[in-house]
C-alpha cells in the first residue's frame, strides 16, 4: 500500500513557474511604463504647438482688424503681451506653464544676418499692418521641451 500520492506539483515547478510569471509581467510593465512616458511626451508637445497656434492666432487677430497695434515681450516674466494702444491694458499671450524663451518681430524675413537687427529692436513697439510681420517665436514647458515656430503674417 501506498501512503504518498505522486499528484501535485514539486517546489521546482512552482519556483519555475513563478519565475516565468514574473518575467511576462516585468515585460508587460515595462511596456506600460513606456507606453505612458510616451503618451506623456506628446501630450506636452501638443499642448506646446496649441499654445504657439493660440499666440499666432491672436497676433494675427489684432494685425487685421487693426491698422497698429502693440507687441511687449517681457523677458523677465517670459511672456508677450499684446494690445491696441498705450491707454488700454495689454493682454498676455500665455499662461503660467509656458515660458516664451525667444520672441522676435519683424518687418523683414528673420535670418541669421539680419537676427541681431531684430534683437536689438525695441521689445515694445507699435506694430504697423501695412507691411509684412515676422515671427520667430519658442516656447518651453516646465519639463524643457522646446516648440520653435518661424512665420509670417501679412494682409492680402
């Protein structure tokens, strides 16, 4: 007669299969990890060129309804302002988790030669409409990823 059953399962069967269990799941939340970082880093890029397309939108706004209009760009505060005239308050452009890093506006096409020229130039001017503006605008996040948009607005 016999007293021990040969059912079951022995300690290195359960140990292997815990081992591969914890392998398919490492993968797995490797994966969801990734996945996430992912999802995350172009969430904030796009939230990045939304607030750029916003910015561009309003400039744009305010160059055709008006014949001038002001631009401040305020580099301690990182941020552009934007308004008809001196005697009304100036409206900012972003919010507080978007820094404006460069902004730059032009009469001319902003290359590398004529960049300093536009630098130099007074960080708040009037801005006329009967000549082409160009902007070069980058904006940054507080994780430091960086949106760069060049273009030009102009009435036709």
């Amino acid at each position: 007669m016999k007293i021990f059953s040969e059912k079951g399962l022995t300690l290195i069967e359960v140990l292997a299969t815990l081992t591969i269990s914890f392998i398919i799941f490492g993968s797995i939340y490797g994966v969801f990890i990734s996945v996430n970082k992912n999802y995350t880093g172009l969430t904030e890029k796009n939230n990045l060129s939304q607030e750029a397309n916003i910015i561009i939108t309003t400039i744009k706004k305010y160059y055709l309804a008006n014949s001038e209009f002001i631009l401040k760009y305020n580099e301690d505060k990182e941020t552009v302002f934007i308004g008809k005239n001196d005697s009304e308050p100036l409206i900012a452009l972003t919010d507080q988790n978007i820094k404006i890093e460069e902004f730059l506006a032009c009469k001319e096409e902003i290359t590398g030669m004529n960049k300093k020229k536009c630098e130099d130039e007074d960080k708040y001017e009037n801005i006329t409409t009967w000549e082409p503006l160009y902007l070069k605008i980058t904006l940054s996040n507080k994780k430091g990823q960086k949106y760069n948009i060049d273009t030009m607005i102009n009435k036709y």
